[in-house]
C-alpha cells in the first residue's frame, strides 16, 4: 500500500464505502456520525485507490482530512469483501464491482467536448457546443434535464418541449454508451443507444410524458437486454398499442387510462349542458401530490388532444402548482369573491342550464360511489393551459385532482367557460 501525495482525476463513479468507524458519543449525530470512513476506486490513470475520509471537528462537517493510497488488485478484493461484511455493498454486487475492476479504463465524461457516442442510418446521439443532442430521422432535438428532479426535456427546432419524468440526465446518457455500458430506466427497463434514441423519438412532442409510458415504444419485450434472444424483438405500432394490463389506449398513450367503460360516463351524457369537463384516471400505486399532479398530465392528454394526436388547447402542466384543500371545500356551497367553486361551476354556468342540487349531487354519487370519506384533494392554478382562457375573462376556472382511496383512482375535474 503506497500513499499518494497526488490524489487529483478520481473516477468517483466506481467507489464503494468498506469501513465507517463510529466514534463513540455525541458524534453521532448529522453529518459528523461517523469519524472516519474508508473508500475504494480508482483514479483517471485506472490504478486501484483507498481513501481514508477524517473527521476532524465534531461541529463542522467540512473540516476533514483525505488520505489517498494505490493498491493491488488483491488487497481490492479484500476491501471488496469487507465492505460487503460490513453491509456497504450488497453480495450481488460484488462481480460487477471486481468487472470494474479488470475493465479498461475509459476517463469520466467531457462535458465540454464534441463527439458523437452513437450513429447508425437513423438516428445519431452525441454532444457539440457543450450540449446534448438527437438527430432522428433528419430532425434534430436538444437534450436537457430539470435541475432538481430526474426528467430528461427533448425540445424540437421549434422550441417545443417534452418532458419525460423520471428518466436521464443525458449528459450521463453519454457517459453510459460511451462507456459501452447498458442503461438502465427506474422501471428496471435496459437501453443500448439506439433504444435511447428510439424512446426519445417516441416521446417527442407528447409535452408530458413518464418514463413507463414512454417505454411503450418498446411494445412486449423484455425489459432485460442481456437476456434477450439476439435478434429478436417485439413490437407494436405506436399509435395502437397495449400497455401491461392489456389495455388498449388511444392516440399512442400508455399507462393510467382513462377508463371509458366507467359507468360514470354514461350518468354524466345525460349532462350535455354542463361546462364541467370530467376524466377519471387509474392510480399508479404512487402517493401524493406527485401522483396527483401525473393524474392531471394523463386527464389533459385525453381531454387536450384528439383521438387524431391533434392538440386541441395548449399545456405545460410542469408550470401548475397546487393546495390540498378539504373534500368540505370541494362541495362547498359557499360563493368566494374572485374564485370559481365546483358546485357553481356545474349549476351557474355563463349560459344557463336547468340543472339542480340535486343533479349534482346526482353527479357526484356517480362519481364517488363509495362515499366521499376517503378523498384527497388538489386545488391546481390555470395559468398554464389556454383551454383557461376564456375563463380568465370573467368567469372563472376550476382544476382539481380528487383521489379516491376506496376505489384507488382519481377524478380530474374542470371547467372554463365565457359568454
């Protein structure tokens, strides 16, 4: 073991924690809970490195020491197997960690560079001017990510953008295919670079979009790549696919349909004077106002795009934001100055019907027909969809997501109107 005096040009991407020592007392707490760690990698010249991590006050988490030493292969193993004794790296691992070990060494990722990681007759992925990018079929797309959370953008020439939630960073896309490794989707989903290209191809120009979803591209094929029968591969048209469930959906969608078969769709017909706009979206076994806000991304695409893909009102629900509100508010006869309520939006629209209390609440029996005790519900803005704007006049807009934990779906409900 021999202690390097140079410790710049480390490849932190293949490191594993081996020992966090405790220190006993009131360092463990925070950031400071442990003393001192040891971790194992490499540095850009692909020798083997053990860094020792000091904590040298208890107070402050930025005052540390580094230690760096190079060792041999086997004294890697032998940090290898005790940081799986210790629980830091799971027994599963441990071959892919000794394969990274014995690969060639290719450097970390130049986001300044260009390059080209991957082109065949259709498609061409790479990165110039510090960006990433797609050509597809002639047609090229800029690739971006959100900040803060994992959602890869694909915007056209024209500056339309598609959102992908929980997808890539591409910049780490490239470093992966340049790598010649496999990609990996929180689905469990495995991409070469021309299933990447294929996905974002896909997705472009659906605005809204989740990973699962985009992935119906792919048809029935396994998501694992490496046992996959060469040459083989399944699909479906992408404008008349099933999802998992055997499902069909329309316009190219995959996921959380929503439901025409419901029997509240036929009550509501019997409605054709009200403003209210309804769509009834299956849960996805998610929690909360993320999964309240991609049930309000799944209700515009069906009630904001056609069964022809044509957009009917313009959206980015990415700029919606929201309030949980009481379900005592949501049936509220209360009339607030400057604010459109459910119950007026359905009985007083601009152009009068002649429905009744108790044809709403007809309506809503229909809609929860196991009680209204388990709901939760979102209250969105309207500022970012022009299906608003004629409410915006006068009126007013309504947009609400209402999760029904007895039924374990949600109901998306709105309504603009003017004179």
């Amino acid at each position: 073991m021999k202690e390097l005096k140079d410790h710049s040009g480390l490849d932190w991407s293949s490191w594993f924690w081996v020992d966090k020592e405790e220190y006993g007392g009131a360092w463990k707490t925070g950031r400071c809970r442990y003393r001192i760690e040891k971790s194992v990698g490499r540095d850009n010249e692909g020798r083997q490195i053990l860094m020792v991590w000091v904590n040298l006050d208890k107070y402050d988490p930025h005052k540390f020491r580094q230690t760096f030493y190079e060792i041999s292969f086997d004294e890697y193993l032998v940090f290898l197997d005790r940081a799986i004794e210790q629980g830091e790296v799971k027994p599963n691992e441990r071959q892919h960690f000794i394969d990274k070990a014995n690969s060639p060494f290719i450097p970390p990722w130049d986001a300044s560079k260009d390059i080209v990681v991957y082109r065949d007759g259709r498609y061409t992925l790479g990165q110039k001017n510090e960006r990433p990018y797609l050509i597809a079929d002639g047609e090229e797309y800029a690739l971006t990510c959100h900040p803060y959370e994992p959602c890869l953008y694909i915007t056209d020439k024209n500056g339309n953008m598609t959102a992908v939630h929980n997808a890539f960073d591409p910049f780490d896309v490239l470093e992966c295919f340049h790598r010649g490794d496999i990609l990996t989707s929180i689905t469990g989903f495995e991409y070469d670079a021309a299933d990447f290209c294929r996905m974002a191809e896909y997705a472009a120009g659906m605005m809204d979009i989740s990973i699962s979803d985009a992935e119906a591209v792919f048809g029935d094929r396994p998501k694992n790549k490496r046992r996959k029968a060469p040459g083989i591969e399944k699909t479906s048209s992408p404008d008349n696919h099933e999802d998992e469930t055997g499902a069909k959906n329309a316009a190219g969608s995959h996921g959380p349909d929503r439901t025409p078969d419901d029997p509240f769709y036929e009550l509501i017909a019997r409605y054709p004077d009200s403003v209210v706009d309804y769509c009834i979206v299956s849960s996805e076994n998610d929690i909360g106002r993320n999964a309240h806000w991609m049930a309000l991304v799944w209700a515009c695409r069906k009630l904001f795009i056609d069964e022809d893909g044509e957009t009917l009102w313009n959206f980015d629900v990415s700029k919606a934001d929201a309030k949980k509100i009481s379900a005592d508010e949501l049936f509220s006869r209360e009339k607030k100055k400057g604010e459109l309520t459910y119950r007026t939006a359905f009985l007083d629209p601009p152009h009068k019907n002649r429905y009744t209390g108790a044809d709403f609440e007809k309506v809503n029996a229909a809609l929860f027909p196991r009680g209204t005790d388990g709901i939760e519900v979102y209250k969105w803005t309207t500022d970012w969809s022009d299906y608003f704007d004629d409410g915006h006049e006068w009126w007013g807009t309504l947009c609400l997501t209402v999760y029904d934990k007895a039924l374990d779906r949600f109901a998306v409900i709105m309504a603009s109107a003017t004179d």
